[in-house]
C-alpha cells in the first residue's frame, strides 16, 4: 500500500519542492519524509498559517523515482537545478557557492553528518500538481476530514491516516489531477531565501497522537 504524507510549508520559494524543466524534485528540508518515502508514495503540501492562513493546496505529487547517498549533487544531469545546492569535493559534501537556498550551516540539516550523510536522499517525481501560491483551498468544503486534519497540523508531518481520512486524501488527489491537467499551474509564492530553513521539529513526523518524533 502506497503511503501518504502531508506537511505544511512555512515557505514557497522554489527550493523545496524544486520543479523546473517538467520535475518535481525535493532535495533540502524535510530530511524524514526523503529518507522514508519510496516510489510510489504520495506526497501533499499544504500552506501553514504564517505563509496563507487559508492552508491553500501547494502541491501533491507522486514519487516516481528517489536518488539515495547523495547522488543527486554528484550527477551532471541535476547539477543545473535551483536545488542541487551541495557538491562533492574529495569525500565531503559542500554547499556551493552562490547557490540560492540555504547556506554551509544548513548542510547537517539536509544531508547529515559525515561521513554517511544518512539523509542525502532526492525524491523525484514526474507525475505531480503543483500550484505554489496560485493555489487554493477549496479542498476544505469538499473534504472536511482533510480541512481538520491540515488545520489541526502543527510542525512536522504526518504519515499514519485512518482509512476515511486516507480515502478522501486519494480523492482530493484524483479530482486535482481531473481538474487540472497542467503539471505546472502556478509559480511560488515567493523569491529564493537562504533562511528558508526550520530546524528541530519542524523536520519530524507526527504520530496518531499529533506528537512530534525526530
């Protein structure tokens, strides 16, 4: 059974997620959601308050492919996103420099620590919506259990859903892929930032109680 998660993003700036030249990549931030999430799964964003108070759909996407130990900055193929953030220089990882997210303090955040980088894992995703801050709310009249369910989030994200609040996750899913047929439908909501970043339980998942675990 494919997994779902959900999470609220304090910021939309391009850099988590990435999308550019049709791929939705998440690269930086949220390192448990890419350490667990697998092909397959299902990812949904949602604004939090301090971004747009009405919790507006940023984007969902279905994970198609996952690159592990932190290829993903190795690769030529990656290197020109906005996200490939970090490069390899002998057997360390190093942000690079000018790179428009994030900064040399983020590094342990995203990738972990040396020399086994434990979270240098890319999510890949070539099936997806997203909507950035053109998005909107209008799942919460039409899906109540996700209204509460969003509304009620707090830092974090949540992986464990009952099977009512599980199905209309997947129906929110099928009617925004009938509803829009564009990959791209809107732009993020603002400019990079290399603050962009929230430590501590920002980054942890919430279990069935709503608490917070690292």
């Amino acid at each position: 059974m494919e997994r779902i998660y959900f999470y609220k993003l304090t910021h939309d700036t391009g850099g988590a997620p990435c999308v550019q030249d049709g791929l939705l990549s998440l690269a930086i931030c949220k390192p448990m959601i890419r350490r667990t999430a697998e092909p397959r799964s299902v990812i949904f964003g949602f604004a939090a308050n301090s971004l747009h108070g009405d919790n507006r759909l940023i984007y969902i996407a279905r994970i198609t492919d996952k690159v592990r130990d932190g290829d993903y900055f190795k690769r030529k193929e990656f290197e020109r996103r906005g996200d490939c953030i970090y490069e390899h220089r002998g057997n360390h990882f190093v942000w690079r420099q000018g790179a428009r997210h994030h900064g040399p303090s983020d590094l342990v955040h995203d990738l972990g620590e040396y020399p086994t980088y434990r979270k240098a894992s890319v999510l890949l995703s070539d099936d997806f919506r997203y909507f950035g801050g053109s998005g909107s709310a209008d799942y919460k009249s039409r899906y109540p259990l996700i209204k509460d369910a969003v509304e009620g989030l707090g830092r974090g994200h949540r992986v464990r859903h009952d099977e009512r609040l599980r199905t209309q996750l997947q129906s929110l899913m099928r009617w925004v892929w009938n509803e829009t047929k564009r990959r791209v439908a809107g732009a993020p909501t603002s400019e990079p930032r290399r603050d962009a970043c929230h430590r501590s339980r920002s980054c942890g998942v919430l279990d069935d109680i709503g608490s917070a675990k690292q």
